[in-house]
C-alpha cells in the first residue's frame, strides 16, 4: 500500500513539472540522477537488484524520456546570437549589424568569400543590411574604401544622400554632413573611384563614373540658371555652387561641345525647385544627371524659420532641417499684392507657419508669423 501511494506521488509530482515546463515555459526537468538514485538507494536497491531487468527498464526509461520530452511538448528554440560585427578595443557595436570605427581604422569583409572588403576611416560608421551575394551597407557616417571583386556578387553602398552601385571595382565613398547656421541639414556622397566604374543615383537620377573619376551627389534649391549653367544652393551651404554640362567630344572645331542633352535639360528646370543631382569634377563641376524633386503632396502646411528671402520668395528651414523657397503667385499680371505686403515686414530667422500649393514650383498662399 505504501509502495502504491509513493508511485502515486511521485507520478503526481512528474505530471506537474510537465505541465510547469510546457505552460510556464520552463526548461525541461533533468529526471536522470532522480531516477537512479530512487533505483539505487537503500530500500529499492535491493529489489532492483533482485530485479536486473526492472533496473535495466528504469535507465531506458530515462534514455526515451530525454529524447522524447522535446517531440511530446513542442521543441524549443534555442537562443542564438548572430557574429554581426568585429570585436575589439577599436570596434564599438551598437546594435546586430552596426560597425563603427572608434579612433582607429578598421577593416571588415562581407559576402560569399569575403568577396567585399571595406576600410573604414575613423569615426566611421555603417549597417550591415545584406550579405550573401548581393552585399549592402549604409552608409552612416564618415569616409570607407570598398574593395569588390569580380564575378561573385552585387555590392551597393545607400545613404540618405543617394547610393553608389557595383559589382567589381575599388572605391572610396564618403558621406558628408554638415549645418548652416540656420540650422539647414546637408547630406551628401563624395565617390572617387580607384579600379573600374560605379553607379551613382540619388532621388531619381543616376549616371557612371568611371576609373579615376571623382563626383558624388547632392540636393538643394536651383537658385539660378542660365543657357549653359545652373547654380545650385546645397543642403547646408551658405553659397550656390555652379555647375556645367560635361564636354563631349574633341575640340570645337571638330565638332566637340557642351553635352547638348543636359542643355536641354537646363531650359526645362524651373528655378526655385529643390533638385537632385549626379555630379563629377573635371576641371570643373560637371552635370551627369539632374531631377526636379516633385513633391507628393501638392499642398500642404508648414512651421519653420524664414532663412533668406526676396522681393517675391521666401525660403524656410523646417523643424527637420529640410530648406524650401517658397514664392508669390502671380495674380493675373503681377505678383500677389497682399502677400508682397506680408512678405516685406518679415525678418530673416522669424518663424512663420505658411500654406502654399504646387504648381511648377512651391507657392506661398497664406503666411502667419509664429510668436
């Protein structure tokens, strides 16, 4: 009787670390030294002993009981941690896929046969977002050297400012970042290729830049144009910068010239837009691509601070540091005369919250100062 109420307990006492371990979540009990000892100690020694194959039957037991908790209640997964990024006194992870260069420079590889090798300066910092054989990084700070080889896979490197494809070349590619006084953010790549040729794009436009080749790209407002030129105020600049179609062809005489495709491309940008744009350096600035940035939306409301403006335009950095110039509709056959009046008793680095619509550019319909 008293062996009948022991099995009893101690079946009792297994079904309810069972049923702690499948709803709780607990680890499976280790029921192995329990066993044994009972199978083993004083009293149920001897009758195990007196018994070879009761013993031999408790320790299969054991054995099919470790092995089949898992099928029976559900298998577990088991915590794992992905090696996303070097350790070291020069590394500093922040995050699975984040690699930061410290003081130091540092180099890591990525893809199938670390077929992808990039330096990273100091201060640098990326995110690993691909591998295999279509490798990505972003780009989230300061200046890298990648190093693709042939024949293995894609590699691209993103950012805020635009991208820069390949798929077997050496490179360095650099993202710059700075802030006018007004609070304008500026982001922008710099590409100079050292072996084969890249993809540049931002915003809609692309263009290659070949071996030995320096550009990158950029946005900002199309302050002014002309036939053969635009200027361009970057994001985060205080002065436009001009820039001109590259040169094709052989001297003039033999019929070389400015790109004519990219001049007629200049007559059809309205000045006042926000742009971006491909670009190399080739004696000078040079246009490889260029994109009015439409917005969305076309109206819309906006709080911001009045950077500079004109006799009929105003130019607001908004709370995320994004510059637009914003200008007076014409009413009939001149520009809006209340809003002209509006406009001459606001101060550069007041805030104003305006209303405006689109149409061909952005257009001022109603302004408000913010106290």
């Amino acid at each position: 009787m008293d062996s009948d109420n022991r099995i009893s307990e101690e079946q009792d006492r297994l079904i309810d670390m069972l049923l702690r371990e499948e709803l709780g979540r607990e680890a499976p009990p280790d029921l192995s030294r329990r066993i044994l000892q009972q199978a083993f100690s004083a009293a149920p020694r001897r009758a195990f002993w007196r018994h070879p194959a009761m013993a031999a039957a408790a320790l299969v037991a054991v054995m099919v009981g470790y092995l089949t908790l898992p099928r029976l209640f559900g298998s577990r997964t088991v915590p794992t941690v992905t090696p996303a990024v070097p350790s070291g006194p020069n590394v500093a992870a922040v995050g699975p896929r984040r690699i930061e260069a410290k003081d130091k420079a540092l180099q890591v590889a990525l893809g199938e046969k670390d077929y992808v090798r990039i330096d990273l300066d100091p201060k640098a910092a990326l995110l690993v977002t691909g591998e295999g054989r279509a490798a990505t990084v972003q780009l989230e700070r300061g200046k890298i050297t990648c190093d693709v080889d042939r024949g293995v896979g894609t590699f691209a490197v993103n950012s805020d400012a635009g991208s820069v494809a390949v798929q077997g070349t050496k490179f360095s590619v650099q993202r710059g970042e700075s802030r006018s006084a007004e609070g304008v953010a500026g982001r922008r790549l710099e590409v100079k290729v050292l072996s084969g040729s890249v993809l540049l794009s931002t915003g809609g436009s692309q263009a290659p830049l070949a071996e030995k080749e320096n550009g990158g790209t950029a946005a900002g407002i199309l302050t002014a144009k002309s036939e053969q030129w635009i200027d361009v105020r970057l994001d985060g600049e205080r002065e436009p910068r001009r820039y001109i179609p590259r040169w094709i062809g052989g001297m003039p005489a033999k019929g070389g010239g400015l790109d004519k495709a990219m001049l007629a491309t200049f007559k059809g940008l309205p000045a006042g837009n926000r742009v971006s744009l491909v670009w190399k350096f080739e004696e000078t600035l040079r246009v490889l691509a260029i994109q009015v940035l439409v917005p969305h939306e076309k109206s819309g409301v906006v709080t911001g601070r009045v950077v500079a403006k004109g006799d009929a335009w105003m130019e607001i950095c908004d709370e995320a540091g994004l510059l637009e110039r914003y200008s007076i509709p014409w009413r009939r056959d001149a520009p809006d005369k209340e809003l002209i009046h509006t406009l001459e008793g606001i101060k550069a680095g007041e805030t104003v919250r305006i209303e405006w619509t689109y149409t061909e550019r952005k257009r001022l319909d109603k302004i408000t100062r913010v106290k």
